[in-house]
C-alpha cells in the first residue's frame, strides 16, 4: 500500500469506535512476538497534563544519553507524530512496513483457522501494536507511554513500567470512565502495579485517597507533589517558567520550562518526581537541558506576536478554566478573540462557561472530523454573548485576523482536532499532509 493507503486503512478502523479491555492487544503482541515485554518503559495515565509530562520525561531522559520511544495521542497534523525515538517520527515507510506486518498476521491467523472468531482491532488497539513493535525492534532503552484514554482498559495496559504516572485527574470521558470523579479515578489509577511504583501529580482529596487505596492493595510505593515533592515559582512569562524544585533526594534551583502556564511548573514537579524514583543515571545536566529543550506542540502554543495568536487544545472544563487563567493573567485587558471548536461528546457547557466570559468576539467552528459538533448546536448553549459561526477553521482563522487588531489576542482553542487543523494552516503544508491530519 502507498502511505495514504495505510493512512485511509487506518483511520477506517475508527468504525470500530472504543473498546475497554485488553483482549485485542494481548492478541496482537502475541501475533507481534510481544514487543510489550521488550523494553523498559515509563507509563503515564491523567485527564490533563499527560502529554507535557511525557514530553518532559522523553526529552531529560534523552539528554541523559538513552535511546527513548515516545508514544503520545492524538497526533496534530500527521500520525507519525505519535510515535518517536530521541524525537525523531517514524517514518511513512515504517508505517507501511508495520501496518503491512500486523496486517498479514492477522490474515494468517484467520487462514489457519477458519471457525475462529474474527477480531477486529480498533484504531487505537493497532496504533498501539505498531508503537511498541517499533521501539522493540529499534532497542529503545526506554519507552514513555501514555493512555489513551482511562487506564485499567487502556490499550497501553499491557506493559510492565518501572514507574506508572497519574497527572491531575478531572471529569472527561465520562460515557466511558464514569460519571464521578471516584469513578473517573479508578479507571486511570488502573495502571497501577502490582509491587510497582506510583507517582502523582496533586489531586484533590477524594482522588488520591483512591490512588492511595489502590498503592496499597497493590503493595505499590506511591509518591506525590506537594507531599514527597515542591515546586516553587521563580517567575513566569508568557513564554514558560523558571522554578526551584526539591524532591526525595535531588534539589535544583531556577530551573526552566519552555511550556506557558503556571500549571506545567506541577507538570515539570510530577515528571522529575517520576525520574527520581527510576533508579536510571540522570545528571543535573540532563535535567537541566532536558527540561529546557521540551516541546508540547498546540498547548499555550504562540504561532504569531502581531496579533497574538495561541493555540492552546483545552477539550474539558478543567483545561479550560486554566487557558482562562493564563489569557487573564496575560492578557492585560487586551481584546480575545475566541475561535472555538468542541467535539460533540465533550462538555461543551462546561468548556464555554469557563471561556466565554473573557472574549470580546467569539467565532464557532468545527474541525473537519466525525466527532465534531455543530456550531449550531454551541450557540444554541450561549445565552449572554452573541457568536458568529464559520463552519470551516482556515476561514474561522482568517475572519479572526481581519477583526484582529495588532494587540489584541486570538485564542483557537476547543479541542486538539481543532489546533491540528490550525496548525495545518499556520504551517502551510501540502493538501495531502493536510488530510493526513483530519480524521485521525
């Protein structure tokens, strides 16, 4: 197949929609020779956060001098975003190559036995395959993975981490995790291990007396910021942070993150928590350099200064209550214009209530992707502001820049669907990259 075969074979397996439990992976490592068990690994779990962790544990960890995977989703523009080693993609080849391999596998399991029940792996399901396939055959000395989606049923439950990670934990998913926080908790506090290690990111009471509860029947050591941690704010612009950190044993002073946002200083905590406790050689050169050169694409991500345009993937009310913080903080009574775009089983009363007190002018749109919600629907939920809608995100962007003043600020923001297909359009790419970004 050519790489936009694979990438339509793919995404058709969408179709499949989610599906909790680990059943279909363990089949497919077992098809793959079970690459799982091949490397050592760090596994990450969290409603939010978990990406700038992963990206600042993947980045110290190189600086160090390991060979690291990373598996991180979704992807912004291509898929191959998805799937790094020392933060170089895989390749369009490779994907062919594996997604052919998985593929003729599959088919010689159904040849062989004809009364077999047929399984139909989800998309997430063989992504998943293909990542750890990749970094077992490339050696990697680490892998930092991270879910999905919840924990205990994640696809990426099948490792054996050196140390499981639990970001902040708040309410998203809940047509699959639950509808309460304990619910919601217990799910993501499935990537426990049995005589693991936990580290926490902080959590409010009712969270991490789960996570605690469950450290224990596991007779798992558990580590939490702000109990087994501190970070503490040196001073904070538009363009990341500096912090002092002390930890079990490691102090460091006047640290930098390149990540805007007060919050990724608690990010930054959880993630060199999680690497003292590796038992790894890391120096405090390493640390240093690592955290220094970390990139998260699309959150609180700036791609223009005349007018401020961030782009920034806030999908629950939680992120977006902290992209109001940081646009207030910021802002300095300049204008925000809100271009927005929420998936049709997000919160969306819960995103808006948080957003759209702050903005002068606010553009509906939507990504061009299955999950998308109608506009119509949004301004249906918006009571005290009015709203136009623009169905389409390069012309939703555009008619922001002409109302745009040069100080003023233009935040697109909803979801990553939506910050992918912006970042499409800051960037330029061909037609074909493009659609490569869309559906995935």
């Amino acid at each position: 197949m050519s790489y936009q075969d694979t990438i339509n074979y793919l995404y058709n397996l969408q179709k499949y929609g989610v599906k909790l439990g680990l059943e279909n992976t363990y089949k497919l490592m077992a098809l793959m020779d079970n690459p799982h068990l091949k490397f050592n690994s760090i596994h990450i779990a969290g409603t939010n956060g978990k990406g700038s962790v992963s990206a600042m544990l993947a980045s110290a960890l190189q600086e160090a001098g390991y060979k690291v995977g990373l598996y991180t989703s979704p992807h912004l523009i291509n898929l191959t975003e998805r799937i790094r080693i020392n933060e170089k993609e895989i390749s369009e080849d490779k994907v062919i190559e594996l997604t052919d391999e998985i593929r003729s596998r599959l088919f010689a399991v159904e040849a062989a036995d004809c009364k077999a029940d047929r399984f139909l792996p989800t998309f997430f399901e063989f992504t998943t395959t293909m990542a750890f396939a990749y970094f077992a055959e490339e050696n990697v000395d680490i892998a930092v993975i991270e879910t999905g989606m919840g924990g205990r049923f994640d696809s990426t439950n099948v490792i054996k981490p050196l140390v499981s990670v639990i970001t902040p934990i708040d309410y998203d998913h809940k047509e699959f995790l639950g509808d309460d926080i304990s619910a919601i908790a217990n799910e993501k506090a499935g990537i426990i291990k049995q005589d693991g290690i936990v580290v926490s990111s902080p959590q409010n009471d009712e969270v991490l007396k789960i996570i605690r509860e469950v450290s224990q029947n596991r007779n798992t050591r558990a580590f939490v910021v702000e109990k087994d941690a501190s970070a503490a704010e040196v001073d904070c612009d538009i363009d990341g942070c500096r912090f002092d950190y002390k930890g079990i044993e490691n102090e460091f002073k006047n640290l930098l993150i390149p990540l805007a946002g007060r919050h990724q200083i608690q990010n930054a905590a959880t993630a060199l928590l999680a690497l003292e406790t590796l038992g790894l050689k890391i120096n405090e050169s390493a640390i240093r350099e690592g955290l220094g050169k970390t990139k998260w694409p699309g959150r609180l991500e700036i791609v223009s200064r005349e007018p401020l345009i961030i782009l920034d993937g806030a999908h629950n009310p939680a992120a977006a209550r902290r992209l109001k913080e940081f646009l207030l903080e910021f802002a300095n009574e300049k204008k925000i214009i809100l271009v927005l775009g929420i998936l049709v089983d997000k919160d969306i009363s819960g995103i808006i209530s948080e957003l759209l007190p702050i903005a002068e002018n606010i553009i509906l749109t939507k990504p061009d992707y299955y999950r998308a919600s109608d506009p119509e629907r949004i301004k249906g939920l918006i009571k005290d502001h009015s709203a136009v809608i623009i169905n389409n995100i390069p012309d939703a962007i555009m008619h922001a820049k002409e109302i745009a003043m040069p100080d003023d600020i233009i935040c697109i923001t909803g979801s990553l669907f939506t910050v992918g297909e912006a970042k499409a359009f800051f960037s330029n790419p061909s037609p074909a990259k493009l659609m490569t970004g869309l559906r995935g």
